[in-house]
C-alpha cells in the first residue's frame, strides 16, 4: 500500500480519476439542465430518435452519480479505489452496450467511431489509473478479494500466513475489518522511510515476536532502506534520528515516561508531524504479534532468525 507522499505515478491516476470525475458530472448537469440542448448539440444523438427529456434526464442523473462518486475517490484514490471502480461501473457498461450494438449492427461503425471517445474513453482512463495502484501495490488491501489477499500474505510474509487464514475463516467478516485497520499502522506521509520503519520495528520487538518483526522488516526493505540497516534495527543496535525514532516507538510500547521526553525531541528536530506518525505506528503495530499472541500462535517468535 501507499507509502509517503505521492509520486508522479500516484499524481497522474490520481488527475485521470478526478479529471473524468469533473467531465463526467457537468455532461450529467448539462443533461439534467438542459436536456433538449445536450440533444442537439450531440450530432450522434439525433439518429437515435426523437428526444424525450424525461430519459435524458434520467441518464443525466446516472453521469452526474458517476461524476460525484469518481470525485469522491479521486480525493484518496489509493484508499478509495473501490470507490472509483463503483464510479466506472455505469460508464464502463455503457461503454459494453455501445460495442454490442456496433456488433449487431443496430448502430454504424462510423456512429460508433464517432461516440467512443466520449463513451469508452472515460472509464478506460479510470482503469487504467487504477491499473497504475494496483500493479504497483498502492492501494490499501481492504476491497481485495480474501483469496487474492491471502495468497499475496503467503508470498510476502509467509511466517504471517497462519493467523490470518484463522481470520479469514470466522465469521462476520473479521478479515475485512482488519484489512481497514492494516492501513493505520503503516501511515506514512513527513516522515522519512528510516524514522518510520525503526519505530515500526521498534515496537514490534517488545512484543517479543520474531516473525512481525521480519514482516515489519521487509517492509523497511521495500521502501528501499539498505539491508545492513534494517539488520541493525533488527538488533537494536541504531544510532542517530533512526535510533531516536527506535527508542521513542519502544518507549511507547513499554509505555515508559521517557515517551514524553523522546516524543519532545522528535517534535523538536522533525516536527510535529513526524511525532504524530511515529507515535501512530509505534501504537498500532503492535496489534498484530498482540492478535498472535492472543491465538496462541507465538511459539515461532523465539524460534525466528532476525536477519533478513
């Protein structure tokens, strides 16, 4: 999932989601307001038969649905994907129609051909801005399938594998509400990789779990952080800001006094948003090795290697 603030890649999916969102919503009010005007102005149109404003109107109010929802998700798209696929349905299946009846010949290719633009063209900008999230795992795990979900977990972090099968198997959807926590705990936006993955790890160990911590730790790995360094966050053995951000996360996680006095260094040096994020992730990573615990399957954790 997404990681830091959004590169290029993030921007550009994020400016289609939102530029078909805009289009989409004022062809909608066109329709809505001015359903005889919209008729002619569309060439294609006319060829369909007589005008009937209550109809266009009512697929007015089916663009201009579609248009709030794409704005919608284009706000967070990596957290709200599911919402701009939901924003593609309609457009998508109209887009399905129009390609059904060029192929039974109920309209003319040179018809079609001239309405593809504006037919197809919008909800294949949106898939493929969601296409660009997904093929490169930024977008938030709530909303995958469980089977996907699971086996991703499987390849990624095999030693996690276990308890979250056991989740997925209970009842009420208890993987899907943790897949909306999952997000919480891995929130990072000012802080640096580094700082982030040494309080990650940092409270991670006191729970005494080597296999979290080897999660947390290829985690550090895939935000490009140097092996010999995330080892050393591994043994403890930090010095400078990544060290600071260790022992604060740990600090929280004993919660030991000394929070306040590193938290105040850290809002000293980094800022008060640093703090916020380190104190976030120093707080909620500990529920998973918790939940471990809590199943009664920790007795890997002394068993593991901590190295990657």
């Amino acid at each position: 999932m997404q990681t830091g603030k959004p590169d290029f890649l993030d921007r550009l999916a994020q400016f289609l989601v939102i530029a078909v969102g805009i289009s989409t919503l004022f062809f909608g009010l066109f329709m809505i307001i001015s359903p005889l005007d919209w008729y002619t102005a569309i060439p294609t149109v006319i060829t369909t038969g007589p005008p009937n404003k209550h109809f266009i109107r009512d697929i007015g109010i089916a663009y201009g649905a579609c248009g709030i929802i794409l704005l919608y998700a284009g706000a967070s798209l990596h957290m709200r994907w599911l919402g701009a696929l939901a924003g593609a349905l309609w457009l998508s299946l109209h887009g399905v129609l129009h390609i059904y009846e060029v192929a039974a010949g109920i309209c003319s290719p040179d018809i079609f051909w001239a309405d593809a633009p504006g037919v197809l063209g919008p909800p294949l900008l949106v898939l493929a801005a969601l296409a660009i999230l997904f093929f490169r795992q930024r977008i938030v795990p709530a909303g995958v399938p469980d089977r996907l979900f699971l086996a991703m977990v499987d390849r990624m972090s095999p030693g996690e594998s276990a308890y979250f099968h056991e989740i997925a198997s209970a009842p009420g959807h208890m993987l899907e509400k943790l897949k909306h926590f999952m997000p919480a705990s891995n929130h990072r936006y000012e802080a640096s990789a580094g700082l982030l993955s040494a309080a990650r790890i940092g409270a991670t160990l006191v729970e005494d779990c080597g296999p979290c911590a080897i999660t947390a730790a290829q985690g550090a790995l895939a935000e490009g952080l140097p092996r010999d360094e995330v080892n050393a966050m591994l043994a403890g053995k930090l010095s400078g800001d990544n060290k600071l951000a260790f022992d604060f996360a740990q600090a929280i996680a004993h919660q030991s006094a000394e929070a306040d006095d590193l938290g105040l260094r850290i809002e000293q040096q980094f800022g008060r948003p640093v703090r916020r994020e380190l104190a976030m992730v120093a707080a909620m990573v500990r529920a998973y090795p918790a939940m471990k615990r809590g199943l009664g399957l920790t007795t890997a954790c002394s068993l593991t290697r901590l190295e990657v």
